[in-house]
C-alpha cells in the first residue's frame, strides 16, 4: 500500500486556484522529490500534505488512514524549513529534544535517541551552542536532527539547502542522500533545482502552475519528458526546439532543407502541421564544413567549462541552438559554422506540446 495517496487535491486561496487536481501516490521508504519552477505550487503542496493549510477538495491517506481534516500535530509528519525554523534562545540539545519533551517521553528515552541523532548528524561537539553561535549548515542539521528524533511516518523538506552557499550545498545535499539511506524514511522533498533533485529522487514529480506534469524515476523523465515542458525543465544547458513543418513525408525547416523523420515516428495527418524538433546539446554537432544536410549558423557565445565546452549559436529563422563540443575546440565567437541535424538523435513535439518520439536509450 502507497505510504502517502494524494487523490483530486485542490486548494484555492480567495479566488485564485492554485492548486488544481493532483493525484499522486508515494510509497512506503520512497525518496520523492517535488521540482518545478519557482511559484508552481510545491510549498502549497507540501503544506496541505502536513496540515498547515487547509485543503479546498480532495483527499489525503497516510498508510490508508484519512488525514485530510487531521490536525498538523496528530499527523505524524515532520517538516524541515528552508529557514530551519530554530529556537534561538535555546541550545542545539533542547531544539533536538523539544517535541519529545513536549510529548511527556521519559528523559532516559530522549536522551539515547538525541545521542543516536547528534552522531549520526555530527553534532555531538555542538549540543550547548546556541543557533546563533553555529554557521548555516550545522544549523541546517539540528532542523534535520530536530525531524529525525520525532520518528515521523513522512519527513518533508521544503528547499532546505537554499540557503546554503554552493560548496555546503553539494555536502548537505550528500548528507541527505547518506541520511535517507541509513534511515530508509519515505521522504517528500522540495526543490527547485534539478540537480538536487536528479541527484535524491527515487521518484520526481514536475510541477507546473498547480498541475504535475509527469511522475517517474528522475532518468526516466530526462530520456523521455513527456512534453515540452519536461523537455525544456530537465537538463543544462537546456534543451533546444526548432520548428519543422511536415511535407511530405518529410520535415521541413526554416530555410528550405528537409530532413527524414525516424521511421519509430508516425507524422500527424494533415500536411503542414508544425512539430517541434528538441536536441540537447549532446544530440545535435557542429560541423567546420558545409554538407547538405547541414543547417548554416553563427557562433553567438562559447562556454568552457573544461573537458567541455558549450557553443550557443544562432540559427537564420530557427532562433538559438546549444551545441556541446570537445573542451578544446577551437571554435570562437562569430565563427560561421553548420549544425548536423539528425531528427533519430533528438526529440520530437506535437504543436500540443505533447512527445511524439524520443531517441533510442542504448
Ligand atoms: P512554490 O513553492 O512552487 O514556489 P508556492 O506553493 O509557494 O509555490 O505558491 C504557489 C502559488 O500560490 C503562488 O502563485 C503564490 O503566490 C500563491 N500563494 C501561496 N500561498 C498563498 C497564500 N497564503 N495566499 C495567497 N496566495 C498564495
Ligand atoms: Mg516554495
């Protein structure tokens, strides 16, 4: 049975609906990780999931118990804040203790659990400081400590590195991932960066404007986005789209060339509908010679990146296209060069937005 059912839930606040119908199901000692754009719902989401919010419709079943109405304390959820959410006038051993405390566990109890947390946490040495007196990352790990002594049925972070600098973030992230596999705790995560989230999930679910877009293993979604959308989201440098328009048998771009569809392709029927071709950088090349498969283009920015390097061209009527080549090309700005396009190496978009082929996993 799914640890947490998520079935039809919507929520409005006044008249505005943003969340607008989401059913999901997350499984027992599951990694999900909810990822999408800043302002499409996830800390709603999360927060109706604990009781913070109330829901507008729909339902919620934790281990097939409905919560829907259940107050936030009798849950059995711990959340974990981008702010960590510290009491500052108490040390890091009373933050960790508090709700055990308040829950009336006999003091021997408390204290095997909090010396169990403060090692795996690596804070043994800090337990008498006070929040002020620790720097962002320990005070990140007595909120994650804080979680973990209450044993909660479901952890849910909310972009908890966020406030972390780029060189804590990667170490915090690998603490979360080391975390979940001592603990096993069915987690819901979320975040708006892919990295974390390519890097955590069992399970990603991409979120747009109050809606979930698509729900799989965090691989799944980059080999076979579902839509645009997911195309467009998941990947950096991301995904590039040009426009072809089907003739014939064959899909026309802005200039005249025609290339072949992949035969795994079917075309829609009526002759001129749009498609959207999708390449990531790995999936187009970038010729020093003309052929006549090959589409001109001007080198706009390069990017090296080391073993790398990233060339952003423009295209005359197909707009921008990102290119990865050897990190030591020698490709420069305004370099005029042709792109090899090979329809079987990218994706293919209905002009509904909707995946119509994707390449071959080998
Ligand atoms: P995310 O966490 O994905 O950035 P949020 O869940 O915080 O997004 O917000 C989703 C949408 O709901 C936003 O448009 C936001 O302005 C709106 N929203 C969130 N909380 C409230 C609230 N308490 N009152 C009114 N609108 C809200
Ligand atoms: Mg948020």
């Amino acid at each position: 049975m799914a640890q947490l059912e998520i079935r039809d839930l919507t929520k409005s606040f006044d008249a505005t609906e943003v969340i607008k119908g989401v059913n999901l199901s997350i499984q027992d000692h599951e990694f999900c990780v909810f990822l999408g754009p800043s302002g499409c719902g996830k800390s709603t989401m999360l927060r109706l999931i604990a009781g913070l919010e109330d829901v507008s419709s729909g339902q919620l079943l934790l281990a097939g118990q409905d919560i829907t109405h259940a107050p936030a304390a009798k849950r059995n959820l711990a959340m974990v804040f981008q702010s960590y959410a510290l009491y500052p006038h108490m040390n890091v051993r009373d933050n960790l203790s508090f709700a055990l405390k308040l829950a009336k566990m006999p003091q021997a109890q408390i204290d095997a659990k909090l010396a169990r947390t403060a090692r795996t946490l690596g804070l043994d040495a800090l337990l008498e400081r006070k929040p002020a007196a620790l720097s962002g990352g320990q005070r990140q790990r007595v909120a994650i400590g804080r979680a973990i002594v209450r044993e909660p049925a479901i952890f849910l972070f909310d972009e908890p590195l966020s406030n972390l600098d780029a060189a804590l973030r990667i170490q915090t992230r690998l603490e979360i991932a080391r975390l979940h596999r001592e603990l096993h705790a069915t987690t819901i995560y979320v975040t708006h960066d892919q990295v974390e989230a390519m890097t955590l999930a069992d399970k990603v679910v991409i979120f747009n404007g109050g809606r979930v877009e698509q729900v799989g293993p965090p691989l799944t979604l980059f080999q076979q986005p579902a839509n645009r959308f997911v195309a467009a989201f998941l990947g950096m440098p991301s995904m590039s789209f040009i426009d072809v328009t089907v003739d014939d048998g064959s899909l026309r771009l802005p200039g005249g060339l025609r290339l072949l569809p992949p035969a795994a392709l079917t075309l829609p029927a009526a002759p001129g509908s749009t498609l959207s071709l999708g390449l990531r950088p790995d999936q187009v090349s970038l010729l020093a010679q003309s052929t006549p498969q090959a589409l001109p283009c001007t080198v706009e920015v390069v990017e090296r990146l080391g073993s790398d390097t990233y060339v952003y061209v423009s295209v005359p009527g197909a707009g921008p296209v990102t290119v990865r080549v050897a990190g030591d090309d020698p490709v420069a700005v305004g370099d005029q060069r042709w792109l090899d396009l090979d329809v079987s190496r990218g994706h293919v978009f209905a002009d509904s937005g909707q995946a119509l082929y994707h390449p071959a996993v080998h």
